[in-house]
C-alpha cells in the first residue's frame, strides 16, 4: 500500500473574515507501484495556534484530572468536527482498460483492521465515498462537498471518542483524513485521481 504525506498550500487568501486555503494538486494512480487496487494519500489539517494551546489545556486536564467523568478530549480537542469547512475537488480519468467501476473514498486508520469494506487495504476505514462508473477514456469531475466531509468527521467522531457526549459538529474531530482510490481487485484498467483540498476557517 502507498501512504504519502500531503501537506504542500498552493496559495492561501481570505474570503471575508475567514481565511480559505488551498492545498494541491494531488495524484494518484491505480494500479499502484505494486500493482495494488487501492491507493491513498493523507491529508493533514492544518494545526494553528489555538489547536497547540487546546492541546497543552487537555494536557493539564488530563494530569490534574485523571478521572473526570466526561473526558478532557472532549472539551479540550485538537480540532472539532467544525473548525474548518473541508471540501475536496478532484477529476477521475480512465486511461487505459475496458469499463469499469472505481470509488474514490475518504477514510482514516483503523485498528483492528476492517477487510470487509476494502479487502486490499483492511487498515482503512471508509467513511464517505462516490462510485463511479467508467468507460474507457472516460473522464468525470466531482467533488466531495462540505457537508460530505462534515458527515465523515462526525463518523470519526463517534467510533473515536464515544464516551464524549453531544451529537454536534462541536465533537472532537479528525486532524487528518485519508483520500484514496480503489478499484475492483480483479480488474486490469488504469485510471488516475488528480485532486486538490479547499480548507476554509469557520468562525
């Protein structure tokens, strides 16, 4: 499996009195070095000042506090499922092989691993996808919308820290998610993912 870091900002700018920044573009390609059927890169958020300040908080809280009821995580996150609107946008080319059927999924590692959603790569948890069927030399454009990435770092949210009460995007969230591709293990076509992430400061 292939896993890169994914951190470089094309350009930043401000839209109103929230900050906006863009990170890629991105590739990906199946088969994969290794002839692999899922591939995948990280997508870190970016980690400002209150996010080091919430984390030395839960720090003191964790050590002042070991056995609060409600776990310091949960009012002392790094990020919360709403500190950034995430979008991501990417276009999906079919370049080689007959049609086909190729998912282009967020995710996050998982332990213990979890072979039925993505036999290849049981260490990945899918949590938002789009199925897209392809012919040959078939191009498509989409986009994983806010909302889309929201619902993902809600799914994080509950299966990652369960004890913390509420159902809001005010729940801890992920720092990190995992953008890939897959295509069926018994297939022979070649395709590739370009994608860049928007990232747009809520307040």
């Amino acid at each position: 499996m292939r896993l890169a870091a994914c951190c470089a900002i094309a350009f930043a700018a401000l839209a109103g009195c929230r900050a906006e920044r863009y990170y890629g573009p991105f590739a990906l390609s199946v088969p994969g070095a290794a002839r692999e059927h899922t591939v995948w890169r990280t997508f870190r958020l970016p980690l400002g000042d209150e996010a080091r300040a919430r984390d030395e908080r839960r720090a003191r809280c964790e050590q002042e506090e070991p056995d609060r009821a409600v776990p310091c995580v949960c009012d002392y996150p790094t990020l919360r499922v709403n500190t950034y609107a995430v979008r991501v946008d990417y276009r999906l080319l079919h370049r080689r092989g007959a049609t086909t059927y190729a998912t282009v999924w967020l995710g996050r590692e998982v332990e213990p691993p979890l072979p039925e959603q993505l036999p290849d790569a049981p260490q990945v948890e899918v949590l938002g996808e789009h199925l897209h069927r392809l012919e040959a030399l078939d191009e498509t454009t989409d986009s994983f919308q806010e909302s889309e990435v929201a619902d993902a770092g809600l799914s994080f949210s509950f299966e990652e820290y369960p004890d913390c009460p509420g159902t809001s995007v005010y729940r801890p969230g992920p720092t990190e998610f995992w953008i890939g591709l897959s295509l069926p293990a018994e297939d022979d076509a070649e395709l590739s993912l370009d994608f860049s992430v928007r990232v747009r400061e809520n307040r």
